[in-house]
C-alpha cells in the first residue's frame, strides 16, 4: 500500500457512505493521532485501539445525529499524497471552510490542528481536511 492515510480516510468515507456505527482500520502511531484528534474535536463518536498481531486494529465509532441521522463528518479531504507533498508555514497556515473545519497537520512537535499549530508558530506536511 502506497498511501495509508488515503486508505484510512477513504475506508471512514465509505463506512459514513453505508451508514455503518462501527469502522474497522489498520492501526499505525499516525492514524492513532489523526483518530485522537478526529475524537478530541467531536467528528467521531469514540475510538479503540486493538492490540492483535503485529500491527493492531483501530476500532472507530462514527458519530451521527439522533434526530436526523446526519453524520458528524460532511467531508474527508486528503491533501498531501506521496506524490504530491503539500507542506506549509505557519503563517500560511489553510483555512478549512473559514476556520469551521479544520487542517490536520503532522509537524515535528507531532500530530495536531491548524489552529494548534498556528499558535505554536511551526508548520508541518498538511495531511487532510475534515469538516
């Protein structure tokens, strides 16, 4: 696989898309991160990480409206790819839906948001959108 992130978006894109609670994904430190952080800001219902094997599973509940069964995420964008590296300064730090979103970024202080990585004045490869 070239591209893990991709596929672990993609495979969230498509649980949301089935109206599935519970996805399961390939665990790895990054995606650990970008689940941490998908729950800390309320895109997602709950997580478990599931030590089986040698890599482990990531066990992520989706979060979905009671009322009208909307779900949390609208959209999941991949930004940089191994092709394609997108990296940026924090003073060109992106703008998700003009700051309702947000820009997850992997800097050298770790995995976090825009806005955290914005106060912190480092920049860092921009992985992906959520909103």
């Amino acid at each position: 696989m070239t591209d893990p992130i991709a596929d672990y978006l993609t495979r969230l894109r498509n649980a949301i898309q089935a109206k599935h609670r519970v996805v399961e994904v390939p665990a790895s430190n990054l995606k650990k991160e970008i689940t941490k952080i998908l729950f800390e800001k309320g895109y997602i219902l709950n997580y478990k990480f599931v030590e089986d094997g040698p890599q482990g599973t990531i066990k992520v509940a989706l979060k979905y409206d009671p009322v009208n069964k909307v779900n949390a995420i609208k959209k999941l964008e991949r930004i940089s790819s191994p092709g394609l590296r997108q990296y940026t300064g924090y003073k060109d730090m992106p703008r998700v839906i003009n700051g309702l979103g947000i820009a997850i970024i992997s800097t050298s202080k770790g995995v976090m948001t825009n806005k955290e990585d914005a106060e912190l004045k480092i920049g860092g490869e921009v992985l992906c959108y959520v909103y």
